[in-house]
C-alpha cells in the first residue's frame, strides 16, 4: 500500500454542493489524509492507514487500482460530499466507497489552499526542483562512494587483524617454545658442574643473534632422501666413508636402480622428478616444498624435515662437486642450511621459497647462462656465489629498507640506513658460523675464507634496489670497455649481477610460476601498507590494499627494472635472452587483466 501511495499526487475536487475536498499522503508518509471544508467554514479530517483502508476499498481492488480509481474519480468530478462528514468516491466500474470525516478545529481551508500554492510552486518553479533534485541525486553518489570506500577498507582492516592475530600466534607459540628452552637451558646450568657451564658459555657468547633452531643443530632431514639427491649426480662414484658422506652414504649405481625403480615412498618420487627439472627455466620450487611440507604458504613457518631451501641448496651443493671438492663435513653443511632456512621468516614473499628460487636461478644463470665459462669461475667463486644466493635475505621482516629508514627501527639505526636489510641478512649469518656446528666454512683455508667472504658480501650487498641504477651502469661501464671480466673485481660484479637478475627472476618465469610471486609479493606490499596506516603515515605506492593497481605496477616495474636488466645482461650473456621475452608475455598479461 505504501508504496501506491508514496506514488499518488495530492488530489482536489469541488463537489456539487460546493465542498472542497483534498486527498493527500500525511506528513511521514505512512497515511492516506482526507479533508474537506465546507464553505460556511466546518472543516472534516481523517487519516486512514493500511488497515482502516482495507476496510473500505472494494474486495476486488488490489492497492495500485484503488489509488488508480481514487485520481480517476477526483480529475473526472466523481466525488461528492454534502455535509462534510462523508466522502464518497464512485469508481469507473460504478462502485462506491466512502470515507467518513470527522469534524476538525483545523482551517481545512487554509490547509488546502496552502497545498494548492505549494502544487502551484511545484510546477511553476519545475526547473529549480529538477536541478535540486539533480544535486541531490549527485550527492546521493558521492555518499553511496563513500560508503563502498569504507566497506572496501573495512573489509582489509579485517584482513590485517586475522593476519596479525595469526603472527600474534605464531610469536606467542615462538616465546613459549623459547621460555621452554631458557629454563632448560637455566636448569642443565644448575645442575652441571661449573667447568662445563664455563666452556658452553663460551661457545654461546660468540653467537650475538638469534639462533633459529634453538637447542637444536639441525632439522630432521630425511637421509634416504638425501641418498637420492646425492644419487642423481654421483651414481655411487664417491668415497663412501668420506666426510662429505658421513650422514647419507650415496647408494651404489645398483642399489640407486632399484630405488628408483620402486621408490620408498610418494615423496622421494616427486622430489626426484621435480629434480630432473634443476638445471631447466621452469624449476618450480612451489613443488619442492609443497612435497617437502605440504604446502607452499603455512608450511614455511614450520618445515620439519627442511623445505625447498635445503633440497635445491644440498642438491647443488652436490651437483657442482663442492662438497666433494673442499670435503665439505656433510653434518655442518646439513645443519648450516637448514639453520638458515629456518631462519626466513614466513613472509608472503621474502621466504626461504623465494632463496630456493634465487638459488636456482643463480645456479641457472652460472651454467647454461655462460656466466661460469666466460668468467672461468673458480670452485671458491662458483661456491660463494650459491652462498650468497641461499642467505641473500636471510632474517628478512617483510616491510622493506624504506620502512626501516622512515621509521628509525634498530637495524636503521644500527647500520646508518644504508643497505640496512642488505647488512642484516650477511651480518646475521656470518654470526651464526661463529658456532663451529653451523660453520660451513671450517673446511675451507683462511685464504678461502676471506675470498668466500668478500664474494658473499658484495652479492648481497648489490641486492639493495637503492644502488640498482649505480650498479647496473658500473657494469654496462665495463662492458664498453669491453673487459675480459676474468679479474677479481669483474668477476665480483657479474657475479652480482647474476644474483640481481635471480632476485627479480619471478618476472622472466613462465607465467604459472611468475603469477604465484607476482601475487606474494602484492600480499608483502599489502601488509608493509597496513602497517603504515597503523602507524598514521601515507601508504608507500602499490602497498595501499584499498587501492590496487597490480597491472600498472607490474608493468612498471617490468619496464622500467626488469627489462632492462635482463637485456644488460644478455648482451652479457646471450644465452639468457630468452627471459626478455617470457617478461614481455607476463607484461602482456597484465594488458589484458588491468585491475585499477
Ligand atoms: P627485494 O627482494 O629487497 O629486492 C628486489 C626487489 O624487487 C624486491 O625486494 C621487490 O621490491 C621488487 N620485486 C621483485 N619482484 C617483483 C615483482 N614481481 N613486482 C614488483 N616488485 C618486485
């Protein structure tokens, strides 16, 4: 019924004998109000709502054909009235229904001649409405914007608290699962005598940061794995008591055949096929974990028996020789790297995933990249180079140097805003070797050491997007002069171009495998932008999750960055060109999907 009468206009009629009817919706809309004035000066009202219209409305009429024949019978004269008291409607059908008014103190007179002046301005100030109407209309927008705006930033505040509620409950287990290790700690310490408490000491002190796996050396890898990985690149063709062996003896080439012929378990299958794939483009180190850990994202915080990190960093190790060739102690290079694997942190992006995928594609660009040959790489470099790429964000926060910096955190403080992550990442792990079960460098020479070191330094370092600009030139520099890149220095500096491009390798990926960065790294920007809205400061570009703009950023920065790169260093290395087409595939992409 509301809806008829929100619809139907005020009506007037003049009855024969000379009443002055007036039908009209009352004020808040809810009643049908009917008056009448009689020209002596009585004046009748009522108001009728749903149900007292119901009552009097013919049975066959629905409320659109009441309000329809109540217009009909006012505009063609069919209202009559003699008295005031009853107003009676006759329908176009003939059928009747009345009213019935009861007498007002009101000047119904007045009160229809002020709804007539009020019609008259209606429609003799018509436009004036319309362009009221107009802004109302338009204002009416802009507060409907307005409200979908903050039903979008509702829904990712939302977001963020089940994601800071999630890490709140990663930490609170972290603390408990460290409190339980500090008392056990405290009481071996009560209970042992004082000349051992002294020489743990000791050891302890020389370590300053944290050390991922508490108490213990390493995580519990899987050593018939590991035989098979080893496997793969040895048939059985090494010294089986030596050290580089001493926690999974390489199986024999018979023993290796009948493994692989009937594998022990689903597992070891898929990581060795997934490593038929290590010295191809399209690795996927998503396989790798999700078969190591059962999945590619909430694993990353727990991985009890290691990740795609250790099986591409032990599987390399082993593919180039290196442990064979320094006798790398099998035990320390097991627990350096599953050490450092569990010391990324599970961010979307900066995760030990994304070091196996660094590694990978260093180890890619080394070998059939050229970059080995053209630089005649030693082993030490050859080693410091798939060092470099395992730690290069080692203990990464997820919010970027620029967060660092702005907001003066310890490590910004600590390393003068320079390269602050870039310092942390080697600092902290070159720490953690002064253990001497996590010190992979203990085979190695002092002369070694120290050339490792500095190799390991200046790729990490390089990673620091700031100098990316003054980098790229020094070695386009080089180029001109056409250098044999054999030297030292050179080689430093294609060595850290090659881990550059493998950091921003995700882009050059084929499609499937460049779509799951592409996506982790928007979720890291999302959490670095809600973060600066907590903290009241302008959400750096790309990071504010109420305004995406994925393609535009991708594309930029495949533009400006990517391409560029990649096209350096295929002139470098020519090999590598390919990579600048598939980014110009997943830029074409982001064409036909623009999000803004
Ligand atoms: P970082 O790992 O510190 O150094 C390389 C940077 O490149 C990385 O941080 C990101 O900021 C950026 N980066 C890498 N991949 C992408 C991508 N797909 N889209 C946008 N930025 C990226």
């Amino acid at each position: 019924m509301l809806a008829e009468l929100q619809k139907s206009p005020s009506l007037y009629a003049t009855t024969k004998d000379n009443v002055v009817v007036l039908a009209r919706m009352s004020a808040d809309a809810q009643r049908l109000v009917v008056c009448a004035a009689l020209a002596e000066g009585k004046s009748f009202e009522a108001e009728f709502n749903e149900a007292s219209l119901t009552a009097l409305k013919p049975a066959d009429f629905g409320w659109d054909r009441f309000f329809e024949e109540l217009q009909g019978s006012f505009n063609s004269g069919r209202v009559s009235s003699t008295s005031g008291a009853f107003v009676e409607i006759t329908s176009s059908n003939g059928s009747k229904f009345q009213f019935s008014l009861e007498q007002t103190s009101e000047d119904i007179q007045r009160v229809i001649l002020n709804s007539l002046l009020n019609y008259h301005h209606i429609h003799t100030h018509s436009k004036e409405i319309e362009k009221q109407l107009e802004e109302a209309g338009k204002q009416e927008q802009e507060v409907r914007m307005q409200a979908a705006d903050l039903e979008r930033e509702e829904v990712s505040l939302k977001e963020s608290i089940a994601r800071n509620k999630e890490q709140e409950d990663v930490n609170q287990r972290r603390l408990a699962e460290l409190n339980g290790q500090l008392a056990a700690a405290e009481d071996k310490k009560r209970k042992s005598g004082a000349a051992d408490v002294e020489e743990e000491d000791e050891e302890l002190t020389t370590c300053r940061c944290r050390i991922p796996l508490g108490e213990k050396d390493c995580k519990d890898v899987d050593a018939e794995l590991l035989k098979l990985v080893k496997g793969r690149w040895t048939d059985g063709a090494t010294e089986a008591d030596s050290i580089y062996n001493s926690v999974a003896r390489p199986y024999t080439s018979s023993e290796l055949t009948a493994q692989t012929s009937s594998f022990s378990s689903a597992q070891r299958q898929a990581i060795w096929q997934a490593l038929e794939k290590i010295d191809d483009w399209d690795y996927d180190v998503f396989n790798v974990q999700s078969q190591m850990s059962g999945d590619d994202n909430a694993s990353l915080a727990i991985q009890a028996n290691g990740g795609s990190l250790l099986v591409t960093g032990f599987a390399l190790m082993f593919r180039h020789g290196l442990m064979q060739k320094f006798k790398i102690d099998e035990r320390i290079l097991l627990n350096w790297l599953t050490v450092v694997e569990a010391g990324y942190h599970g961010n979307p992006y900066h995760n030990s995933m994304h070091a196996a995928d660094v590694l990978h594609i260093t180890h890619y660009i080394l070998s059939k990249g050229g970059l080995a040959k053209k630089c005649k790489l030693t082993d030490e470099d050859m080693f410091g180079a798939l060092f470099a790429a395992i730690i290069h964000d080692y203990d990464h926060p997820g919010i970027n140097n620029s967060f660092h910096v702005k907001t003066q955190t310890y490590l910004a403080t600590l390393y003068n805003d320079r390269s602050v992550l870039e310092n942390r990442h080697v600092s902290s792990v070159f720490e953690l070797m002064k253990l001497s079960k996590f010190n992979v460098l203990s085979a190695f020479t002092d002369d070694q050491r120290r050339d490792i070191r500095d190799t390991v330094i200046e790729m990490v370092l390089s990673t620091d997007m700031g100098l990316h600009a003054k980098i790229v030139n020094q070695f386009k520099r080089r180029l001109q002069e056409n250098h044999d890149f054999t030297k030292k220095d050179d080689i430093r500096l294609a060595l850290s171009m090659a881990v550059k491009m493998a950091d921003i390798s995700n882009c050059g990926r084929p499609e499937h495998i460049y779509l799951k960065w592409s996506g982790k790294i928007a979720d890291e920007f999302y959490m670095q932008g809600d973060r600066e809205r907590n903290l009241g400061l302008p959400c750096s570009p790309f990071m504010d999750r109420s305004q995406p703009a994925m393609a535009k950023g991708q594309i930029a920065f495949m533009n400006y960055i990517v391409v560029p790169l990649f096209e350096c260093i295929s002139e470098f290395l020519p090999d590598m060109h390919f990579s600048v087409d598939h980014t110009e595939q997943n830029k074409a992409y982001w064409n036909k999907n623009d999000d803004s």
